[in-house]
C-alpha cells in the first residue's frame, strides 16, 4: 500500500475519532446516505489497514461526500481539507472516466479515414445517434416539461446525458411556452438553495435579489405565479446533480409544491447526474429523501450492449465508412459479451457505454493495423486483449 493512501486512511481515522462518532454509529450515517451496509469489521480494516470495501459502487465518493457535509465542524476544527483525504476529481477518473484512446495515423491510413470516426466530440447534431434509451429519456423530458412534474436522468460518465439534454432544450427553444432556466453555482460541485432562486428571479426579472431566503422564496414564487398567468411554463434544469446536498434537494421539492392548482405546478424540475444521483434519491434506507424520490420519476440512461452494432454502424457513416469494412459481427457480439462487470456476488452488469465503446474500437483500430489484420475479427480482439 501507498503511504499517500495509509496517510489518507489515518486522517480519516482522526476525523471520526475526533467527531466522537462509533463505528456503528458511522455505519448507520453511511446506510442512511447510501443505502448501502457496511459493517464494523468493513469500517475497522479501512480506517487501520487502508482495505476498501469492494461490494459497494463508487465507495470513495460516498466517503467524501458524508464528511463533506456530516463532519464539516470537525475538518474546520482540525483544519484538515476534504482534498487531502481524498481528491474526488482524481479518483473518480480512475475508476470512471476511461483512458483516451489516441487513433494512430498507421490505422488512419491503414483504414483510408480522415478523421477519427471515433472522437468524443460531436462536431453537428447529424453525429448523434439516439438510441432506445435516449427516446425514452427524452420523451419522459417532454412530459415534465408538459405535465410541470419533477424528474431524474441518471447514467454513467459516457452514457448520453449530455446529448438526451442538449436535443431536448433544441426541441423546447423552438416552443414559445416554455422557459429554461439552468442555475450556474460559484462553487464547483455545490449548488445551493439560494443560487437556485436567484437564477430564477435572474430568468425572470431584472429586480434585486432579497437578502432574506425566506423573503426571496417568496418573491421567486410571485413571480413563477406570474409567469404562469402569462401562459409559460418554468423549466429548472440542473446539471451535475449528484452534487446537491440533500437538504436542497429537499427544497426543490417545496419549491415545486408552490401555487394556486397543485395540480398544474408552475415549475417542471430536471435533474441531471451520475449513478450517484440515484444512490442518493433511490437508496433503500434512505428516508431524507424518500417523499422527494416517490414524486419524481426516474430514467437511468444504461449501457448499450444491446444496441451496440447499431452505434459502432453509425458512427463508421458519420466518417464515410462501411461498418462491414471496419469490423466483423462476430466480433462486435463478442465485444457486446465481453462489455460486462461482475460483482464479488456474481451480478453481472453491462458497461458498453458510449466512451468506453469509442476508446476499445480506436485501440482495435489501432491493433489492426500494426499487425497487418485488413479488418477487426476476433482474433485482433484476443490480441488487444480486450
């Protein structure tokens, strides 16, 4: 082990020592964030051996995410920074974000392309392939818009938020009834209640914030009522929503709850996030946000494993490619099996997503090509070692 991860372990070990806070005690605040158990013995061998948990998703973050707004006093106390027990940006880039895959020019040529069919980068809406799940994330977009309900698109880093959210704002700026507001925070990764109601009475009018919150809800929630009476709907759109403390979350809800006609709110609520966003809303013992995730429906934007011939199809035309010149079926169904995780308990879940599909195929590209094979078979996956 590391000393940079035995020393993290030990600040982490001083925190909750520091808090006054059992291990059973830290283990029922982690159940109740996460949904997750974990048990004392769990909680001992990270804390004095630095042994990380391997039966629950996106460990680190929640770590991070509980200290953060559970034992914030005693960071301050002990003038310890979040970022020296654990950088979130980093970690998570190494067990979420995948390694970019650079299509050499030997494949370029070898292939006759002149632009990475591949690259993460959509360059004109034409590029983007709508597959099933998007449909359905956009269509469940369309009815929050409509209906002024509350709704959570989640996925992985690569799963298509970003494109279901920018079709669907093209689809929402053509009608006239309908006004998009997305709060920008001044803190990376936080965005709180009072960001919120300014970006709304941003949106809305040029009048001066109230300094109280309660006098400035108040005045965020005349004129959402005005809005209303014009005929125009409110869409608060929120990127990154993991991120929000539980509490705000909560707020939302109250925020959405305001008007004459409970049955016609005056303001529709999307929240964009991670898996995480999920975790938070969805988690079996979590009962802070259980009336909160029973009103708001949910669309996870999974892997596509499935589709995933259909998605390699679509991207060899964007580049002016035939997809039977690129690669075998064959060998596109065994990347479909092969894009699999399981769990210590034998769950065996899909993880073709998009970033992940587009880094694979520039590596085989790649392999192809430095071993003369004319075309992406079984074999040169064998030899990637996929």
């Amino acid at each position: 082990m590391q000393n940079s991860h035995k020393n993290k372990c030990i600040l982490l070990k001083k925190i909750i020592e520091e808090s006054d806070t059992s291990l059973s005690k830290f283990a029922e605040v982690f159940l109740n964030y996460t949904g997750f158990k974990i048990s004392r013995s769990a909680i001992f061998n990270l804390l004095n051996q630095g042994i990380m948990p391997k039966r629950i998703p996106d460990f680190k973050y929640h770590i991070e995410k509980i200290i953060k707004e559970d034992f914030q006093q005693v960071l301050e106390k002990l003038n310890i920074k979040i970022e020296d027990i654990w950088n979130i940006s980093k970690e998570m880039e190494e067990t979420t974000m995948e390694k970019c895959e650079v299509l050499t020019s030997d494949a370029m040529v070898h292939f006759g392309v002149k632009v990475d069919p591949f690259m993460p980068v959509l360059t004109n809406e034409n590029q983007v392939l709508m597959l099933q799940a998007h449909y359905y994330a956009l269509e469940n977009m369309r009815i929050t818009a409509e209906m002024g309900l509350m709704t959570a698109i989640t996925g992985q880093v690569g799963s298509g938020k970003t494109t279901v959210l920018a079709k669907f704002k093209r689809t929402i700026n053509k009608q006239d009834k309908y006004i998009i507001i997305q709060p920008k925070t001044r803190e990376i990764g936080r965005i709180t209640t009072r960001e919120i109601l300014e970006a709304i009475l941003n949106k809305l009018s040029d009048d001066k914030p109230k300094r109280n919150l309660e006098a400035l809800s108040r005045q965020v929630e005349e004129l959402l009522q005005k809005t209303a009476n014009s005929g125009k709907r409110c869409i608060l759109i929120i990127e990154e929503s993991q991120d929000l403390h539980t509490n705000t979350i909560k707020k939302l809800k109250r925020l959405w709850e305001i008007g004459e006609d409970e049955f016609n709110p005056l303001l529709a609520i999307i929240l964009i996030g991670q898996t995480e966003l999920a975790y938070k809303l969805y988690g079996s013992q979590n009962m802070n946000l259980r009336e909160v995730a029973s009103r708001m429906t949910h669309v996870e934007l999974g892997a596509i494993n499935h589709e995933l011939y259909d998605y390699i199809k679509h991207k060899c035309k964007m580049a002016g490619l035939q997809v039977e010149k690129i690669i075998t079926k064959d060998a596109v169904d065994t990347l479909s099996a092969r894009f699999i995780s399981k769990d210590v308990n034998g769950k065996v879940t899909n993880i073709a997503y998009p970033n992940k599909v587009n880094n694979v195929m520039k590596l085989l590209m790649n392999t192809a090509a430095a071993a003369g094979e004319e075309i992406i078979n079984n074999e040169v996956i064998e030899m990637a070692g996929i």
